[in-house]
C-alpha cells in the first residue's frame, strides 16, 4: 500500500472514495460535491492523503490546520480494504504532516457512539470534550478525540 499527499487533481479521486465508503461516520448526511472537495484542496491550511491497494485508491484522510492544531475531518478506507493497516497508514501520514508543520497536537470529532472511536483510540486518540449537538435533524452527542504529536 502506498500513501501520496493528494494534489487539486486528485479532486475526483477523493470524490469516488468518499463515495465507495459511504456516509458511515460522516458528520454530513451527503458526501462533499466535488467542488467542496476542490476549494478544500485549493485552502492554504488545508490538504489530503490517498492510500493506494494494488494500484487503486482506497481511502483519504482530510486534514485542516488551526492555529496551533490539526483537525482530520474525514477518514474514510472503502470496505473491502479494511482491518489490512490503510487507516492507521493514513492516521500516521496526517500526525507526520502536522508534526512537520510544527502542530502540536491531532484533534478528531466523531459521534460518540461510532464504532471508529476504539480505532482511534487503539491509536492513542483520547476523548478529550464531549458536547450534545443536532446532526441532520437527529440529537447526537459529538466527541472530540485529540492526539498529541
Ligand atoms: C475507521 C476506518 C478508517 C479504519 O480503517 P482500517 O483500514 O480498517 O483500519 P486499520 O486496518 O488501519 O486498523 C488499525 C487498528 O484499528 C483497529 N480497528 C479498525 N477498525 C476498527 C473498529 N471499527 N473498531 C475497533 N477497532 C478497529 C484494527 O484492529 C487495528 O488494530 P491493530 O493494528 O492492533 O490490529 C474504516 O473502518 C472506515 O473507513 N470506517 C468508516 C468511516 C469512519 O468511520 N471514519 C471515521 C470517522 S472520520
């Protein structure tokens, strides 16, 4: 498997991972238009990684900086390459990025009761606040994750 930071022409890319893995543990009740996906690309604090297995991508790891942290926003690896390393391949190559960007820490907001939370926790993410919100209409308690670097 092979890890790239994504460039604006991997937009599209990005786009039919997202759209392979499904809204599962999405905040978002769609997936990002591909033009979300390019301004997101186009940001100067902002950027991605791709896993590649056997020549196809599949997965991303979407990251922002701010201030003096990172936040991953979406993870996602497509279901038939799970449980073989690509997200803790992708978790490792967005704490180098923020590392090397002089970050000092990686934060993560899930719903607290997704199955992801034990993944991120197996890689050392602890729960660090928690808060009630309103995702697409339905309560949800939000918890966000943070791993120092
Ligand atoms: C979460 C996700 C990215 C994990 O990707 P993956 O490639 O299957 O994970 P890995 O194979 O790298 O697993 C890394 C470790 O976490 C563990 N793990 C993976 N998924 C897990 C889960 N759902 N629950 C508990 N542990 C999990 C693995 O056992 C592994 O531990 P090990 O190295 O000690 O064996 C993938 O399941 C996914 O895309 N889920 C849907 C989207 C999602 O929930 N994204 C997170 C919110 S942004």
């Amino acid at each position: 498997m092979r890890v790239r930071r994504a460039t604006i022409d991997d937009a599209m890319a990005i786009h039919d991972v997202l759209q392979r893995c499904g809204t599962e543990g999405t905040l978002a009740p769609t997936e990002p238009a591909l033009a979300d996906i390019e301004r997101f690309l186009r940001s100067k604090s902002a950027g991605a990684f791709i896993i590649a297995r056997d020549g196809r991508d599949a997965g991303v790891a979407m990251f922002d900086r701010q201030g003096d942290v990172l936040w991953l926003f979406r993870l996602g690896v497509v279901p038939d390459a799970r449980g073989r390393g690509a997200g803790r391949m992708l978790v490792d190559a967005v704490e180098a990025g923020a590392r090397g960007a002089g970050a000092s820490a990686v934060f993560v907001q899930l719903p607290k009761a997704l199955a992801a939370r034990t993944f991120f926790e197996a890689l050392g993410y602890r729960a660090d606040t928690e808060e009630p919100d309103v995702v697409a209409g339905q309560p949800v308690t939000l918890v966000d994750l943070v791993k120092l670097v």
